[in-house]
C-alpha cells in the first residue's frame, strides 16, 4: 500500500532527533574546550537542555574518554580521548604530503618546475620540486637556501611577514645584488604592498640572469603563511606577467593547499 502525504514517517523523525543529539554532543565539547570545565547545570544551561539530558551527554562523552570529571566535584574537563582522534591531524596537515599532488598537476599543466618552500631563517628552504612531463632541466632545488628578496616565494615570505620581523631579516641579511635586475631595499619595501594586493609575487631574473618565477601563499590553520607554491622557467618561454591563466592557476593551486592545510578560505583573512 502506498503512503499518502498524511502518513509520519518514523525515519524522518528519528534522523531529525539523531542529527539534534550530535549537535548538543559537539556544543558540550565546544564548551568545555572553550571554558576549560564546566559542570553539568552549566552545560545544561548553555545548549538549553534538562539537566538530566546534559548529564547523559556528558556520560556517554566520559565513557568514550573524551570528557573527564577533573578535581573540582562536579566538573567535567575535556579528556584524554580526544587525542586519539587529533592525533591523525598532522599527518593529515604534512604540509609536503598535502601539496604534492598540486605540485604534479601543476607541472604538468605548464610543462615547468614547481617547488614547494617554507621560510627558514632568513631563508627560503625549498622542500618539494614537481617536473613537467617536457622539462629536461635537472637542477634540483630541494633543500637550496634561496634568498628571500630575490626569490619569489621569499617575496611572498616578506611581504606578508610582520614589519619589524621584516626589517630585523633585511638588517640581518641585507638584499645581496645577484644580477643586474636584482631589486635594491628600496624597491623591495615598494613592491611588497602590491604583492599583498594580488596575492601573488613574481621575479625576472633577479636570482639568476634568464630565469623568471612566480609563487603564491600557502596559509596554515592559524591563517599564518606556512609556504609558498612557485613555478619558474626560462625566461626566454616563461613570462607570468604574459599569462593571465598562469598566475590564476599559481594562486589557485596556493588555495588548494591552504584548504588542505585547514587554513582559511581567501574571503575569511583579513
């Protein structure tokens, strides 16, 4: 027989019920990670349920060790328990297992080389390289100690570093002309803001003569930069200020890789 439109459907009313029950389990936990203890009249209070309901919620939490009753009669704190579960996170969030396969399609897609850094020092440090199917150059950069001024993923590095962190780098390590297009003090400060603005930093032949570059952020779950994606060629058939879809997909795959990090999406940093 079919059912009519009347008819209850247990299934919905169950699912209903089930997904509320969740919602009060995750509020208990945001509570107690938020306010360090609590008791149960409090939660009880806060996620606006009966002390009874509260009490079962926070039973079944401490039965799993994910909440635990701590000295002050009462109280609840979070458990244990949840460090099983966080404990899969940074495998999860290794920055170079997780741009990996951005790094590949990314070479792949311009035939270039691409390289994942992070910021070491007074160093850019790269720590991945992906190669274009048809790119026959061999010099690999992983683990180079690459300048930040002259570099793009340094670029990146400064300009979204805090000022006077920034300026104690420079003093420390003042911008060395490596080429004759090699930018001075000046003209670094000058283009930073602007680096900010795009969202992307670019060099032409600063770091060696002939060789041009261009990187994008990757920020962390503190929307902290953590590294920066790049991709350089010769600059005789690599030009990014040439190639609008070239600095999109750079900037694109530096998004990608945020998002795997746990970093936040573009429109949520200030």
């Amino acid at each position: 027989m079919s059912r009519t439109s009347g008819d209850h459907d247990p299934d919905v009313g169950r699912s209903a019920n089930g997904v509320q029950s969740v919602e009060r389990v995750v509020q208990a936990l945001e509570i107690l990670a938020r306010e360090g203890s609590a008791a149960v009249g409090h939660v009880a209070d806060r996620i606006g349920v009966h002390k009874s309901t509260a009490s079962r919620i926070l039973g079944a939490l401490e039965a799993h060790g994910f909440v635990q009753q701590s000295s002050r009669r009462g109280k609840y704190q979070l458990g244990v328990g949840l460090l099983r579960i966080a404990s899969s996170i940074p495998r999860r969030l290794s920055l170079v297992h997780a741009a990996r396969p951005v790094l590949e399609d990314l070479a792949h897609q311009f035939g270039e080389t691409v390289n994942l850094a992070v910021l070491r020092g007074g160093y850019a440090v790269n720590v991945d390289q992906a190669m274009g199917p048809t790119n026959l150059a061999s010099f690999n950069w992983i683990g180079n100690l690459t300048p930040l001024h002259a570099t793009s993923s340094g670029k990146v590095f400064l300009a979204y570093m805090h000022p006077g962190l920034r300026d104690d780098v420079l003093r420390d390590a003042p911008p060395e002309t490596l080429t004759p297009r090699t930018l001075t003090r000046q003209q670094l400060d000058e283009q930073l803001p602007e680096i900010m603005r795009l969202g992307y930093a670019a060099t032409h032949g600063e770091l060696e003569e002939g060789l041009n570059a261009i990187a994008a952020p990757v920020f962390g779950h503190t929307g902290e930069v953590i590294g920066a994606v790049s991709i350089s060629g010769p600059a005789f058939r690599f030009d990014p200020d040439a190639d609008p879809d070239l600095v999109k997909a750079v900037i694109a795959a530096g998004e990608e890789i945020t998002e795997l990090m746990g970093g936040p999406a573009a429109q949520d940093r200030s």
